[in-house]
C-alpha cells in the first residue's frame, strides 16, 4: 500500500461533502514557501535534527533546561524541547517587522 492511499480514498469517497474549495487549499500547502507546511513537515509531524540544532544554539551554552517528570507520561512537561523547537522554527519562518501584515496567498 503506498503512503498516501488511504487519505486519498477517504478523500475521493467524500469529495462532494467538502465546504471548503479543496483545490486552492491543495495549491496552497504545494507552494515552495509555504510556511504551514514547512513546520508541517520539519517540527510537527517529522524532526530536522540540523534544524533543532539551529535552535540550540539560540541559547547560551550555561543556559539551565528544566524539564518536569511525572510518574504517569501524559503529566510530564518537557519545557527544554519546546522551548528548542520554538527557537528552532523561527528559523523557517518568514520574517516580519511587525508593521505589515504577513501577505496571505
């Protein structure tokens, strides 16, 4: 079965159903600089080893991480990978001044 099969079966049998015009959304994630997808496809659901690097080195080398463990998984809080990985993205999103919107395709 190939990566993308089930999505597009569940897509094609539910097509009709959509609200939403699905080609302009497709056209929009297909763009070279879209940034949703690139934090799609390098944080969210896949890890760019260099990239997490890159937002390591935001930090000073003394800088002191503090994660929370808990006994259950779902109650821990690892603040140091978050904080790695915002710092991290900044470096592949646009940048902005802050006085103009960001353009929208």
């Amino acid at each position: 079965m190939t990566r993308g099969k089930p999505f597009r079966d569940i897509y094609r049998k539910y097509e009709r159903e959509l609200v939403i015009d699905t080609r302009a959304l497709k056209a929009y994630f297909g763009q070279a600089d879209c940034t949703v997808e690139k934090i799609r496809n390098k944080m969210g659901f896949h890890s760019d080893i260099e990239l997490f690097r890159e937002g390591y080195k935001a930090f000073p080398s003394d800088e002191i991480f503090t994660d929370y463990l808990a006994e259950a998984r779902g109650h821990c809080y690892y603040g140091a990978a978050d904080m790695v990985n915002i710092f991290a993205m900044t470096k592949i999103i646009p940048r902005v001044d802050g006085k103009r919107p960001i353009a929208r395709s």
